[in-house]
C-alpha cells in the first residue's frame, strides 16, 4: 500500500516519496538468468517448473489483478507456473509464517516492511542483490523503494508499490459545518467530536481499534516527541529512552482516547481496514487517515466531489513525520526454484506491470518514470504532492524493520490500547507496557 499533479512535482514525490537514498549493497544468492523485463523464455525446451506464490495484503479486486499479471507471466514463460494462495487478509501474515517455518513448499512470497526483519532473523528469505544486480530496470527503481526492500545492506525484497498516509475527508459534511480540514492532531480531534452525532449515525472519525491499531498513536506520540525522536531509530528518542516514556507521550495518548470516546464509533474499537474504510465510503465516518490504495474504493464507492485530502496533521513543532512504507516480493531462502522465482518477481516489478498494478491498487508505482503518467496527476494524490514539496515541513521517517520484535508490536499494542480504551488499564499503565517492550526489543537486538 502512493501520485502528482504535473510530472515535475510527481518526480518529487514518486522518485523519492520524501527523499531516501539508502542503496541495496551486496548480497547473497544464486545469480538468474534475466532475459527482459517480462523475463521471457528462450523457448518450450526447458525444464517444466511449478512456483507457489503466497500474497499478504489480500483483496478480491487486488488478487484477481495479480492473477491477470501471472497469467501474463506463464503466456510469455510457458515452462513456468505459478500457483497463487491468497489468505484473507486478517490471516495471511500468520499462514506465511506458518508456512515458512513448516518449510512448506513456497518460492515467491510477500513480504512487508513489518514483517522482513523476522524473516531474515529466521533465514527464510534470500537476498536478491546479485539477481538484481544482472536485471538492466532495476536502475530505474526510486531509491526509496530499494530502502523500503532492503534490511542490513541487503536487498530482500522488490516492492509492490509505496505506501504512505494522507487525510482523507468528508468535504460536503466540512462545509455544512463550516469547518476546514484540520492542520494537527487537536484540529482534528475537534473536528471529529463537532461532525459526531449518533443520532443520525454520523461520527468524525474512522477509528481503528483491531488489526493495524498502533498507526495512529505511534503517530501522535512520535509528533509529540518531534525534536527528540532517532531519525534513525524512530520508536526511540536521541537519549536512547523509548518515545513512550515522556510527559509528551501521556498528552498524545490522552488526546487518541479523546478521539475514540468521542469522535468515532463505539464498534470501530475492534475495526481493521476494511472496516475503517467501509465507514468512510457508506456515510458513518467523516475523516480517515490511510495510504493511496484506498483510493480505487473512494472512487468506486463515492462522489469524488465529496471527497477532499488533505497532508498528515502535525503536532506541537508545527511539523510533521511521515512514512514511505511497502510490501513487496521475495524469495524463500529454501525454494528449489530461485531462478524462475526470481524470473517471476523481476516480471511483476517490471515498469509496464508495476505501473498496473499500482493503478489498480492505488499505490506509488516503484519506477521512476512513472512520474511522466497521467494517470498519477489525479486530485486524490494532491496531498501526497504538497507532502513531497515540502520536505522540511513534513519529515520522511523511515520505520525502523530491524528488530525481530516489529511484527509483533501490532498485536500487543492492539490488545493492550484495547484494554485501555476501554477503561480496564490506565493510559499510565498502558505506556509502561509499550515501554517496557520496545526497551526489551533493544536490549536483545544489542545483547546478539
């Protein structure tokens, strides 16, 4: 799961998606044969090769899409096949892991930002640094994408596409109320709590209490903590304290259960994605903070007249964090297969379909040159461009994937802001526990 108004700007926000420049080193793996960006076959002689592919961040419109583009792939590879398994999307990281510690039989699967660090902790994925390095378009990816894929020095996977979040909302409910789109998180809580009215079953804000929970008070405590954050290692502050263990913190915290008592509605404390954006498009919620691939619903779903965007709220500093993150394609360190599964992931990078792809999906397409379509010009993505243009008022962060414990964060941080949310632990307690685990996350990494 990310965009222009002209192909200058775009090139400000699509070739950096706010600049990194963290290039993929040299790694591990057998060299492929590339033969092209479609990795075509020389011909029916070779050897027949079955691939399993697994996705992560599943939907039916998004899995039908990616069936189009393997069957693209075997059309122009007819000694290849590809077997897709496509979980629902509430289970697929746990069925991945399930599988790659099982060892099942998997060569290509999706890899996430949150998930790769546990991954290559494991040694279930291969490097791809000396694949790449023999495959000419890998140049013409944006360097923060090759950021995003790389762990270490290490390329470990291509993205699918980049993710990064923008405010979306209700324009018609804004100017009945006479409101303007909020600039920080107090704005916004306001907003939420004035458009809120459970009568005609109208809340300001699309919370996210299930799966994904910890997005938006990691964001509010890491802009709280603006001038004290690691650039480097965000989740911590420049003392080597967690960014949990502030007075800042408790006011960010008190502000996110403010929003969720009062501006959203009850249920959403266990919604997830769907759910969030289901509201948004049916007419419950006013304002929903997510990436670009909700975009294709919106417009599906919405007048897009309706519909306004506007950059990611900012806290006391007057600025604001950003992330560029993204799930892409990788190798399993154990497939017997590692040439056609690259061949197979060099194939779905590749311009033509990656552009596709981040069509249908709504995200940041990973090749350059898709700064130059038309396509990505669109009004929904006008809040990504003004983001990029403004590099020193919106700070691009890049969530630090190196800890083992990343993937995990989500499930605590969900049940544990649950139980707070609904009065069963203190907010106190709640940031000694997120505390507690990111200082133990740390203590290990540094301990290896």
């Amino acid at each position: 799961m990310a965009v222009k108004r002209t192909a200058k700007a775009l090139s400000g926000t699509v070739a950096g998606v706010m600049l990194f420049s963290v290039l993929a080193g040299c790694g591990g793996g057998d060299k492929t044969d590339t033969a092209g960006s479609g990795g075509a076959s020389s011909g029916g002689t070779e050897k027949q090769v079955k691939l399993r592919m697994i996705e992560s961040l599943t939907s039916p419109d998004r899995t039908a899409y990616l069936n189009e583009m393997i069957a693209r792939f075997q059309s122009q590879n007819p000694n290849i096949t590809v077997e897709l398994i496509s979980p629902p999307f509430d289970q697929a990281d746990n069925k991945i892991k399930t599988m790659l510690a099982a060892k099942q039989d998997l060569d290509v699967l999706e890899v996430r930002d949150l998930t790769v660090s546990e991954f290559v902790n494991n040694s279930y994925i291969e490097p791809l640094n000396e694949y790449a390095a023999s495959w000419p378009e890998y140049s013409s990816i944006t360097d923060v994408s090759k950021s995003v894929g790389s762990l270490n020095d290490k390329l470990y996977f291509i993205p699918n596409g980049m993710y990064q979040r923008q405010l979306f909302y209700r324009a018609d409910w804004f100017q009945e109320a006479g409101l303007t789109p909020p600039t920080n998180y107090e704005e916004l809580v306001d907003s939420a709590i004035k458009l809120t009215d459970p009568s005609k079953n109208r809340y300001g804000f699309s919370f996210r209490g299930g799966s994904g929970a910890n997005s938006v008070p990691d964001a509010i405590i890491q802009n709280y903590n603006f001038d004290q954050i690691d650039h480097e290692d965000p989740n911590f502050l420049k003392d080597g304290k967690t960014m949990f263990s502030t007075p800042e913190a408790k006011q960010a915290l008190e502000l996110y259960v403010k929003l969720f008592k009062e501006g959203s509605p009850k249920d959403s404390i266990n919604w997830g994605f769907s759910e969030q954006v289901q509201a948004f498009t049916s007419g419950v919620t006013a304002m929903l903070l997510q990436d670009p691939d909700t975009i294709p619903s919106l417009k599906e779903k919405m007048d897009v007249n309706a519909v306004g965007t506007a950059p990611m709220p900012k806290g006391p500093s007057g600025k604001s964090f950003v992330f560029a993150g993204g799930a892409g394609w990788g190798v399993t360190s154990y497939s017997p297969n590692k040439e056609a599964a690259f061949k197979l992931v060099q194939f779905l990078s590749s311009p033509e379909e990656n552009t596709g792809f981040a069509k249908a999906t709504g995200l940041i397409p990973i090749h350059a040159s898709a700064s130059e379509d038309p396509f990505f010009q669109d009004t929904m993505y006008k809040s990504l461009l003004e983001m990029g243009d403004k590099p020193e008022e919106f700070v691009n962060l890049k969530a630090n994937t190196k800890y083992p414990g990343t993937g995990k964060w989500g499930q605590v941080a969900m049940e544990t802001g649950q139980a707070m949310l609904l009065g069963n632990a203190s907010i106190d307690d709640t940031l000694k526990k997120w505390d507690e685990f990111w200082a133990n996350e740390r203590e290990n990494y540094n301990a290896k």
